[in-house]
C-alpha cells in the first residue's frame, strides 16, 4: 500500500507540475525535447526547452507575436536577436516540430531576394531562382542558428515561409541534457515498430527538430 501511495503521490506531482506550465505558457505539451544540433550551440541536441504561446508576453516590435532577427536588434534570445519559434513544417501537425530562429517576415507575393543574407540563400542569384521567392503566402523566413541555409530555400527546402497559424510558440529557456530523458523514451516506445521509409524522402539540412 506505501508502494501504491507513492506511485500515486509522485504522478500527482508530475500532473501538477505539467498543470501548473501549462498555465503559465498556454502551450500542451509545454517542454519539448531537442533531437538535432541545428541551433548549436545556442540550443543543443538533448536540451528540454519550454516553449511559450507566442502572443503571450510579445517582445517590441512583434509580428504576430514572433519578433524577427532582423526587428530584434536589442531583443536577444538563446545569444541573438529574434525569437526561436516551433513551429508545425508546412502546416503538418503530423510531423515533428521543427525548433528555429524566426529571422524575417514576408508578405504573399513579395520579392524577398533583397531582404535575404545572400550567405543563407545559396547560389541564388535573384527571386526567380530562389526557393519560395516570390513568396506564397504570408510568413516568417526561419533558419537553424547552426545551419547554413534559411529553411525556405534549396532543393527540398524544409517548409514554406511559416504561416503565423504554423507557429506552436517561442522557445523562453532550456535545461541542458533533461532532454535525453524523453528522447530516451522515445527510443523505447519505437523499438516495437517497424522503421518506415521512403526511397524518394530527399537528403534535408539539419532541422531543429523538437519531440513532444
């Protein structure tokens, strides 16, 4: 019975503690664990990040809640300015979030070629050739702080320019290594299933990935 008291006392300060972030970032799950090294080493592969609703405490100068690289000189995050955002690629809710720095906002239609760090597009030389440009639809340019290339552009780009309604939340603050906990559990739970592939998935650039 001690046993049994204990198992449900510690499951009941687990579920408090889970209540108790959520109210506080109005995002479910509210941590999320780091699976790749795309935001090193400002974020790192193993780190338990919390993430916040971005419309709640907004920086200056936000664009639906989110304040970019390039609107955030004084505004710093994980070491530069600019909000890191999770965010569902293309939409998919399916998917594993992607975790990355928000670094412009576009407009539908716009030729955001000039706005670009020319370092980041590859070897674009105007909108024609450059992935998304003119821009689909309104959204945030977004990049790993370790990756070379914006997550928009390349041959099998990551995702379309985010859409605000993509965007899970900020990321505020992270626990290095507490990560390797849920990713271990992860591991655990796949073990029983059988690997999907697919011969025509493309090689991708690193992605901030963020397990749930």
């Amino acid at each position: 019975m001690v046993y049994v008291k204990d198992v449900v006392g510690s499951a009941g300060a687990v579920l408090l503690v889970g209540l108790l972030l959520f109210s506080v970032s109005g995002v479910w799950p509210p941590l999320v664990a780091i699976e790749s090294p795309s935001m090193d080493p400002h974020i790192q592969k193993g780190d338990l990040v919390f993430v916040m609703e971005e419309e709640r405490f907004a920086g200056p100068n936000a664009t639906h809640g989110v304040v970019t690289y390039q609107r955030g000189e004084s505004y710093v995050r994980f070491e530069r300015p600019g909000d890191v955002i999770v965010y569902a690629p293309n939409g998919d809710t399916r998917t594993t979030p992607i975790i990355h720095r928000a670094m412009f906002y576009v407009e539908g239609g716009e030729n955001w070629y000039d706005r670009a760090d020319p370092a980041a597009i590859g070897a674009a030389d105007d909108c024609a050739e450059l992935t998304h440009c003119p821009a689909p639809h309104a959204g945030f340019i977004t990049k790993g702080d370790n990756n070379a290339r914006y997550d928009q552009v390349g041959m099998s780009p990551i995702s379309e320019p985010v859409e605000a309604s993509w965007v899970v939340g900020t990321a505020e603050w992270r626990v290095p290594l507490l990560g390797e906990i849920r990713l271990g559990w992860n591991r655990a739970a796949a073990l029983g299933e059988k690997p999907v592939t697919s011969a025509s998935d493309p090689v991708r650039p690193q992605n901030g990935t963020a397990a749930a």
